[in-house]
C-alpha cells in the first residue's frame, strides 16, 4: 500500500535523513532530473522518487509511514535522534487547565506476583480523583488556527502496484530479451552509428518498464536486460551507448539522438519514442546519402563475392586473434585483416562471428594504453571505401582482374619474335589492346621492339578487328615509338572524317526521341567523351530530360567516375565509344554491369547516335 506524502523543504529532509541513519538505516540518491531514494537496511527496502532529493525522500517516508498517525509518531521519536530504538513514544502533553500529579518521592512498592484482575472489575471501584478549584479553572480557549502552511506541496499519491501489473512488466522484459536474442544475427551487420541507435531505443525501453513498476523484481529482471545489451555492445564495439550508463538521465539520450537541448524528454518511455521515431526515418536518409540499409557505405565495392565466404571468415577471426595477442601488434597487418572483413560482410552466413572480430579491431584501434591506430578505424567506419574499386580489387581477389593477368601473361609468352609473319603480329597487337590498362602501351613496345618499323607504318584499318577504339591506342603506340607525347583531347580527324549515319536526326528520328524520352526522363547519366561538347549536353537535357553530366575521360577522371558508379550516382552510362580508348570500356562497362545499370556504346557522341543507341541498348518499341 502507498501512502500519502507531505513534500519536505531540504532542511526538514537533512533532519529525517540524519535520524534514519541514526537508527540503522541507508539512505542514497541517484538521478539529476528523476531523482530516486533508497532507504533500507536489513529486511526491509523503500524507494521513492521526485524532482529533488527532498521530494524523493518525502516519497520515501510516505511509502515506510503511510498513515498521518504514523508520520506524527516518526516525527516526535525523531526529534531525539540519539534515543534508543526501543525507548518510548513521547507524550502528549496534558491539556491545559490540568495538571499532572507530582510523582510521590518515595520508593515504589514492588510489583505484586498476584494475578491481575480484569479491567472491567477493577473499574468498578476507582479511587477518587482530587478537586479541582472551581473559582479559579480558567475559561476554555478558542482552538488555535492551523498555522498557514504555503510552502508545503502535496503529490498525488502513487497508485498501487498490483501483481498484474508485475507480472505484465516483467513479461515486457523478457519479451525484450528474447527480441535481442532473435536479432542479434540481423545487429550485426550493422553500421556502427546504426548499431548504437538500436541498443539506444532498446535501453531506453527496458528502462522505462522499469520505472513504471519500481519494485525489486521488476528492477532486477531490467537489470539483466540491460547486461544482455552491455555485453553485445562490448563485444561488438560500436562506441558509447548514453542510455547503459548508471546515473544516465532521458535528456542524455535526447542529446545522443542529436535533438536540441536533450528534446526535453521527461521520461524513458518518451526517450524510447524518440529513439525508435530515428529508426523509423532512417531508410530514407540512408538511401539518399548512398547508403545500404545497414548504413554501410561499401555494398557494391563488396562484390564479386568470394568463394567459399564462411570458410574464410573463419580464417580471418583465427588471423584476427593472432595478430592482435601479438606484442607489438602490427598495424598494416589489422588494417588488411579489417579489408578482408569488409569484404565478406554481406557474404557470410555467421553475422555475429563476423561482428565478434570486426569488434576486436575497433576496440584495438581506439586503445589509448596502446596507441590508437586511425588507419584502422577508417578502415572499419561506415563510410570507408576500398582504394580501389572494389574490395576485392584492392585484395589481389577480383576474378576478373585475375583473368586480365592470366591473359597478359600468356599473350606475352607468346611475344612475336623477328621473323613472324606481319598478320600474326597485327593479331597478336589487337589482343594486346583488348586487355586496356593491364597491359600499357610502354610493355607493348617493349614486346614488339623487333616490329618497330612495322608498328610505325601500319594504319589502324590494317587491324583484324574493326574496333574504332584501338585506333586511339595505335595512334599513342606510334607516337611513343617517335618519342612524341599525344595528349588526351587532340582532335582525331580521321576520326572525324568518319561520319556516323546516325549523327542527324530527320523527322524519323524526331518520332525516335517522341517515344524515348519516357524511358529516361529523370535519370541521371554520364557522359564520357574527349571533348567538351556544350550543345550535345543541351539537348539531352532539353529534348530527353536526362539529368547528363559530361566527363572528359582522362586517368583520374575515370577513376572518379568508377567510383561513382560503384555508389549508385547514375543510372545509366553513355560512351562516345569513337573518342575514348578501349581502356575506358574495359574499366567502366563491367562497372557499369556489376551495379545493373545500362552502358550505352554512342559512336561519335552526337545527339543522333545517343539517341539511336538508347533505342537500341534499352529496346525502346
């Protein structure tokens, strides 16, 4: 049963607070802005709660003492703070007008061993009373007026917990432990930002149950929910969650949800609200910065897949534990090992095992005692991106560059020698030029050092394939055989002088652009061509509504662009296939396949064979 309070200025409550102690109890406090009392001592446990230690203590009292009559008792023992527990209640003083009879001076007779009487005989015969002096008993006195009591503050007294409602919350619990049971194979692959919010919004719901129901078997059930999130966010290390802190307020979980001033939260369920209210926005945010929904900023770098995922996970949690019992641990060695991670993530079948290791790295990096390693902490953030393309680029593992070397290495096995045969050595050139950059001009000329007089004479229609790009590559090859530098935008007017029929639209190829346009409206598409081409980017935006930017394909632009593809920034790729080396193609089209968007081959770039070839690669009726 809960009784009612009297609110307790601070003196009044030091007062209380002194004269328990005194006689044997603890009294603590803990909170800022929900303060919470706990006085207790053997067998026996009273909490209480308010905005300040006073009012915590005042709710304290009323719950220990919850009659007036009780509080009045309390009051007046309480007043001798160093008198003995068992020692007797202070009495009343006696009405006025009477007075008590002086106790006699001698000694008191012993106790008689008789049996008593009952009470009702031995009030048959009472000894009388002495008189009272009429003439001189005073007139009796008007009660006294309650002094006015403004500063007292009254709080509604607590409804009583039932044993339904204990039952209820401790079946809250559980059914929050048993969700963080069932998700721990879908935690674990999260971002680390993402991971923190989870645990936040789940914390702060375990908390809440508690305090609606603060009794000591509910607390205890909310104090192994929270040991279950505590030991997950050890083990997986995704930075400070405010919410398992001990003294932690609402308004410190407002201030980790980013919202102004802590948001005001009053309580834990608001902070619950508030948190799974973020949860609730964040796809959408997610989406739109590039993200996957696990907040990873890395989904297309992690493809190819590797073979054999799980087993190889398993390889790298062993190399992980190696490497970091090792002293010193080496850097470079965790920062590889963090890529390997990287890669699998989305691959692996055991979440939480690949978490478990991905934890002990970005626990290792953040050990001050020693040294923090920043190299590996951006290797493991969110937003952290391979140097190459793809992880698996980066690891030496991609499939396809392996097949790229392999290739290389056996086109160069079988270097022409002096005395091949010229159409055996122009066979064996265009090869070279379909590997792109695996295989440079500089190791072609190199290999074909005997042909120089060859290469230098040969014109690029005297190749066995009619690949327009290679002429490009032939035009530098010869150049660099002069000791002549070719750059990037110098005009090809061979190139020019072969005109494309689809280079002009007629009133055919208005009705084309007609039936287009609903296809890519909207979209967002690169451009990739070697020259500035002003015009052209005009009318496909005005005439299909692309969203076009124009790159100028040099090395670092490329890179760029492939980037941007790996992140989903277009939604299709348009190539003046006539303008750019074969490189471009080999480094952007299976990009540009691996993310599922079209890689559209324009010939010369101009506005008729964009739009003829969009026709074409997206089967527009």
């Amino acid at each position: 049963m809960h009784g009612s309070f009297e609110e307790l200025d601070q003196g009044a409550a030091e007062r209380e607070r002194e004269a328990l102690e005194a006689r044997g109890y603890r009294v603590a406090f803990d909170g800022d802005t929900v303060v919470t009392c706990l006085v207790e001592r053997e067998g026996e446990r009273w909490q209480g709660l308010g905005t300040t230690q006073a009012g915590a203590l005042s709710h304290a009292l009323g719950r220990m003492l919850p009659s007036r009559l009780a509080r009045d008792l309390w009051r007046a023992r309480a007043a001798d703070p160093v008198a003995p527990e068992d020692a007797a209640v202070t009495e009343t003083p006696a009405p006025p007008g009477l007075e008590a009879a002086p106790e006699p001076e001698t000694e008191a007779p012993p106790l008689s061993t008789a049996p008593v009487e009952p009470a009702r005989e031995a009030a048959a015969d009472p000894e009388p009373a002495p008189e009272l002096e009429p003439a001189t008993a005073p007139a009796p006195e008007a009660p006294a007026e309650p002094a006015p009591r403004s500063h007292v503050t009254r709080a509604p007294s607590p409804p009583p917990i039932a044993p339904e409602d204990v039952a209820d919350a401790l079946a809250r619990l559980q059914g929050e432990r048993d969700r963080t049971a069932a998700d721990r194979p879908r935690l674990a692959r999260k971002a680390p930002e993402l991971l923190r919010l989870e645990l936040l919004a789940r914390v702060s719901r375990i908390r809440a149950i508690q305090g609606q129901c603060p009794v000591d078997e509910v607390e205890r059930a909310a104090a192994t929910a929270v040991r279950d999130l505590t030991a997950l966010a050890k083990a997986w290390w995704p930075g400070s969650v405010s919410a398992m802190q001990l003294r932690a307020t609402p308004l410190d979980a407002g201030a980790e949800l980013g919202l102004p001033g802590g948001g005001r939260l009053h309580d834990w369920a608001e902070a619950a609200d508030a948190a799974d209210a973020r949860l609730a926005a964040l796809p959408a945010e997610l989406a739109a910065a590039g993200r996957d929904d696990d907040g990873w900023a890395d989904a297309r770098a992690c493809a190819p897949a590797p073979s054999a995922p799980d087993a190889r996970l398993a390889e790298v949690v062993a190399a992980v534990d190696k490497a970091l019992a090792a002293k010193p641990d080496d850097p470079g060695e965790l920062e590889a090992l963090a890529a390997r991670l990287r890669w699998l993530r989305p691959h692996v079948d055991d979440g939480p095992a690949w978490a478990d290791a991905v934890g002990k790295l970005r626990r290792r990096a953040s050990m001050r005692s020693l040294g923090t390693l920043p190299g590996l902490a951006r290797r493991l953030a969110s937003d952290g991106l391979p140097s190459a393309s793809t992880w698996a680029r980066e690891l030496g593992e991609d499939p396809e560059a392996k097949a790229l070397k392999q290739k290389r290495k056996a086109l160069m096995r079988r270097s022409p020698v002096a005395g091949t045969p010229e159409e055996q050595v122009l066979t064996w050139l265009a090869a070279a030029f379909e590997l792109g950059d695996e295989l440079p001009n500089a190791k072609i000329a190199d290999a074909l050092a005997a042909h120089r007089e060859l290469l230098l004479s040969v014109d690029s229609d005297d190749l066995p394939r009619a690949e327009r790009v290679h002429r490009r590559r032939l035009r530098s090859l010869q150049a660099a055989l002069r000791g002549e530098a070719v750059s990037d935008d110098e005009d090809d007017d061979d190139l020019d002088a072969d005109v494309d029929p689809d280079d002009n639209v007629d009133d055919a190829g208005e009705a084309e652009v007609v039936r287009l346009r609903p296809h890519v409206d909207g979209k967002r598409a690169l451009f990739l061509t070697n020259r500035a081409s002003p015009e052209i980017e005009s009318e496909l935006r005005d005439r299909l509504g692309l969203d076009v930017k124009l790159s100028l394909v040099d090395q670092r632009r490329r890179q760029s662009a492939a980037k941007a593809l790996s992140h989903g920034g277009y939604d299709l790729v348009i190539v003046a296939h006539r303008f750019v080396g074969h490189d471009v193609d080999f480094d952007l089209g299976p990009r540009a396949k691996e993310v599922g968007i079209p890689y559209v081959r324009a010939s010369s770039g101009r506005f008729g064979s964009v739009v003829r070839a969009l026709v074409r690669d997206l089967g527009v009726a």
